[in-house]
C-alpha cells in the first residue's frame, strides 16, 4: 500500500525513488538520514506507548539544523511504508537560532545570519537553541487495552 500523506495535503508528501530525480541529490541524501533517525525514533515511541498508527508527529527544527522541511516530509513519507506512521503528517515548527554574548550576557535572536552582539558588537559563538531537532509530540491511535495489564 503506497504512502503518501507526510504533510497533510502538501503536493510533495511521500512518494516514490521515481520521484527522487526532482530532488537535489544532497539535500535528499541529508533529508534521509534524519528521516530514518527520526522513523526509528516513532517506530520505538510507538512501540511504548502501543500506538497502532501514528497520525501526527510534531517537529521543532532549528534554522541552523540544515533540514529542508519539504525534502524531510518527501523522504519521511517514502520510508514510513508498511509501518504505523504511514501518512502520518509532519508539522514542522521552525526554531530560531538564539545566540548569548560572552562579553554582556546579552541573549539575542540571530538575524541574517550575523553572529554578533547587538549591543556590544562582540562576535558570539555562544549559541542557546536553533542547532537541534526535536520530536515534541505523537498523536494517533493506542491498541484497546483488555484489563489483563
């Protein structure tokens, strides 16, 4: 059964490898990588919890983390065929990058990709969040329990 539902009704929500010629080869082989990681992460949550399907999986991504969210749901929805993730839909929050300056402890968000201080003009390699991906939450459905637990 084909997978084709990890961004809700995005046009570029799982697929096929035909579809893979469209893509930049780079970006699709990065892309992979963390859905995989990312499937292993679902895969075992739910497994835990004993969720029979997965439907919604929230996402935090920093700007520095390299993830092009349509490459991620792309690849996402072609590895999660035959599992309980299939079309699940991806929502993808985008975490700014925050950096803190060494010199005034300012806390600041980095805009332009220009890392350093606002007020102090100190070049800041001190970065609080938009490196990481995160998975926040999971939303689907859990096998009946029959009172035997």
């Amino acid at each position: 059964m084909p997978c084709f539902a990890a961004g809700g009704d995005h046009p570029r929500q799982g697929g096929s490898l035909n579809d893979l010629n469209s893509w930049h080869e780079d970006s699709i082989v990065h892309e992979l990588s963390i859905a995989q990681s990312l499937l292993e992460i679902v895969l075992e949550e739910s497994r835990k919890h004993r969720m029979t399907k997965v439907r919604v999986i929230r996402l935090q991504v920093g700007e520095l983390a390299a993830v092009v969210p349509d490459s991620l749901m792309f690849c996402f929805g072609m590895i999660s065929e035959n599992t309980v993730a299939c079309g699940a839909i991806l929502e993808i929050e985008a975490v700014p990058v925050v950096a803190r300056c060494s010199q005034c402890q300012l806390m600041f968000e980095v805009e332009n990709h220009v890392f350093s201080c606002p007020e102090c003009d100190v070049p800041v390699m001190d970065l609080v969040s938009g490196r990481d991906l995160s998975v926040m939450s999971m939303e689907g459905e859990r096998e009946e329990s029959d009172g035997a637990d």
